[in-house]
C-alpha cells in the first residue's frame, strides 16, 4: 500500500497482480498516532480477519496496532486507536463506484469500490501480510 499515490497493490512475490486507486482518511500524511487521528497507520501489519457484517461492504482488518506503535502510544500516553481495515463502500453507497477517490473520506481505513472489495476478499487469504508506506 502506497498511501502518497493512493495505490493498494497485491502482489505474488515481486509481481503486481492487482493495482487499486483507494480513499484513505481525512488526514493522510504521516502515521497512525491516535485514535481519532483520520489516519492510516504505517508500517508492517497482517490482514488477520475479515467481516460481511460491518457497515461497509466488506472488510478485511489490518492488524494496527502492532508492537511499535504500542509502545509509541504508551510513552507519548495516548489511545492509539484500532480497527482499520480494507473495505467498500458504505453500505446502500456502491453507486457512487469510482467517484469515491475524488476524496479521502474514511477514519483512516482504505477505502475501495465494492467491486474490487469483492476481488480482494477472494483473492487475499488471512494472515496476508500488508506494509503501508507513506
């Protein structure tokens, strides 16, 4: 995942399988600090779980916080925040198909059409590992 270009690539070793243009938060430079930040984290993460039942088609959780932003959290003594996760868009939304990019409007998730939600929910496995650069 390259948030700068707002890109989500799936790869197979060191080939692109897939490229997806995504929607991050309201506030995408730098990483995940807190909870409410409208950030998406930075770093290395699995994709441990995934849910048909948010409000959002589909989601795939990304495993923030992990150990170095745990401890960033606990010196700086802060609520570093959970469940991000990939996923479609809300629920009753998929109309609004590829216009969803013209602005970042998640809590800091990745947000994707309920098409390609439906692609990665087949072709990504749990315990995928995801790295999240800026």
């Amino acid at each position: 995942m390259l948030k700068g270009p707002r890109r989500l690539l799936l790869l197979r070793g060191h080939r692109v399988l897939r490229d997806y243009e995504v929607a991050l938060g309201p506030n995408p430079t730098g990483p995940k600090r807190r909870h409410g930040d409208g950030r998406t984290p930075e770093g290395r993460y699995s994709l441990d779980s995934r849910s048909q039942q948010s409000g959002f088609h589909r989601s795939i959780h990304i495993s923030y916080p992990n150990a170095e932003d745990l401890a960033f959290a606990s010196r700086a003594g802060i609520a570093p925040g959970g469940d991000v996760m990939i996923h479609g868009l809300p629920n009753g939304g998929g109309w609004v198909g590829d216009e969803h990019r013209d602005f970042d409007w998640t809590n800091g998730c990745i947000g994707v059409t309920d098409d390609e939600m439906e692609e990665i929910w087949e072709l990504v496995d749990d315990g995928t590992p995801i790295e999240i650069r800026p």
